[in-house]
C-alpha cells in the first residue's frame, strides 16, 4: 500500500459526509475513500454488484433495501466533480446485539490489493461505534477462507445458516 | 389441536393488535393468540428467553433492539387483562431484500404441539405481505432438523455462516 496524496479532512467531510476516512491506495495516482453518507447512484451500484457476479435487480426495490439498511458503506475512487464507486457493503440489524452484512463487493480492477480487508475493517469499526454485539454473514465459498484470515468465526456452535424463499 | 373457543375479530384486534390471528391450541382450556403489535414487557420477555437457554440480556439493550427490529412476534395466552406471553420472534432486514430471524421461543410448558411450527408460519406469511424476498437465521444444533422440516433450505449453494464479536 502506498500512501497517496491526501485529501484535506474538511474537503473529505464536504464531499464523502462525516466519518469519511482515506483509504490507504495501491496505486499513488488513486486516492481512495469510504464513506458512510455519500448517496449512491443505484445504477452504478448495480453495475458494480454485477461485476462480481450478483443478479441484477429492480432499482425501486434496491432504494428500499438501502433507506432501511442500518449501514451503507461505499469505497471511492476519489475525483473533485464525479467519484467513482469500486467498493460497497451494507448492513441490516437492530443497531444494537446484531448486525448482518450483505453486497460486499470491490469491483475487479481494484481487487487482490487488500481493499476488501480494508472496507471490512472500516465496516465493523462503524458497527463497534455504534455499540453492535454481534456481526454475521452468509459467505459464499469463494470468499469463506476470506473471512476466515480476518478473525470471522465459521459456525460457532454447530451454528448452521438456513434460508427460506419468498417464490 | 382443538379449537378453543374463538375471540371476536374486534376484541382480538383491540387486545392485540391489527393483524392478530388466534392460533390453533393444543389445550381447549387455553385460548392462544399471534400478535404483531402488542407491546411486551420486557422482564416477560427476557424471563421466556432465558426459559429456552438464551443468556439474559440488558433489558435497555433488548429495548433499542426490539425498537429497531423490522418485525416482532407474540404468541399470547389469552386473558381478558392480563395475557401471558409464551412465545416470541423477531426479525431484522431491509424489508424488501433480505430479513433475518432472531430469538426464536416457545415457552417449554407449550412445547411440542407445534406451536413453534405455527409461529414461523405467521412470521413468514407477515414478511411475505411485506414482499421480503429472502429469509435467513442462524441455527443451533439442536433445531437445525426443525427448520429444515419446515422447508428451509440449508446453506444453499455452499453458504455458509461467519460471526464476529465485538468483545
């Protein structure tokens, strides 16, 4: 990770909301934050989740989903006039004892650089501030050994995941 | 299950709520009633969760969790002034996308009659009014066979479920 030029605190709050934070970049021509409040464009969200493979969906039921998330984080590719989205993941939970993460995503480009882990971390440090107990999610199997290096616990308790289909 | 005797749709939606539905019982003498909007007592509450081993929990905490929940079931034991709660559900989610189920009991004097099976059914069919499309819970050992009875599906396509701790 190379440091690259960084961003001055009151420009950061101005454009990425309170809380942003600059990412350590792998590449000193990007300068990379995640932020907690930017809004999204869905259309450029969906692209992204579609880049790694999740199905496209509505984007009326998307905005829906994301107003009654606990917590929406997007890692941008910093630019004064239009960011770009390359990374995101969301939670729902009662804010509380429980937290569950959902659409984690690092567009492709970006990816094998350690962003992931990174948007990990500044996800669960939001949820710690909050005073959240418990953290979960379902991992593909692609992405279990993912988890795994960064202290998630695999079914504590015989714990097993089930899932239940509204169609 | 026998029926017990029914209450009349007004007193069951004035004692318990819009939506309230009696609920098949396995004792005549015990008039039993889902509720989604009947507010608890959370001493009550947590008294019946400890009934199912969960370890008890701040009752602030608990309420900040209940207030932030998408969806909290009742199973109430009628009575005119004072109905006893003997079961109990929550969900988190988005609403739309994804909802997690969470502190699922009965109280172990109603076991076996079904009750728990009764339960999930009016807590689905309320999320499916809602259009949640998915639905996911974590489950211990001992009732993973009770889920997958009911149709759920056990870590689709190699899922599997990740927790961290804040402490």
């Amino acid at each position: 990770m190379i440091s690259s030029s960084s961003l001055a605190a009151d420009l950061l709050e101005e454009i990425y909301g309170e809380g942003a934070r600059q990412c350590p970049s792998p590449n000193e021509q990007l300068t990379l934050v995640f932020s907690k409040y930017k809004s999204f464009d869905l259309v450029e969200l969906e692209q992204l989740l579609e880049t790694a493979g999740w199905s496209r969906r509505p984007v009326r039921r998307v905005r829906r989903a994301l107003d009654n998330s606990l917590l929406k984080v997007g890692l941008w590719c910093h630019h004064s006039r239009c960011p770009r989205l390359i990374g995101f993941a969301r939670c729902t939970g009662d804010g509380i004892l429980e937290a569950t993460v959902w659409d984690v995503v690092i567009h492709p480009v970006y990816q094998g650089s350690g962003l992931g882990k990174q948007l990990m971390n500044y996800l669960l440090e939001s949820l710690r501030k909050m005073g959240v107990e418990s953290v979960t999610l379902f991992a593909d199997p692609g992405v279990i050994e993912f988890y795994q290096r960064q202290g998630w616990e695999l079914e504590p308790r015989g714990h097993r995941c089930a899932f239940w289909y509204a169609n």
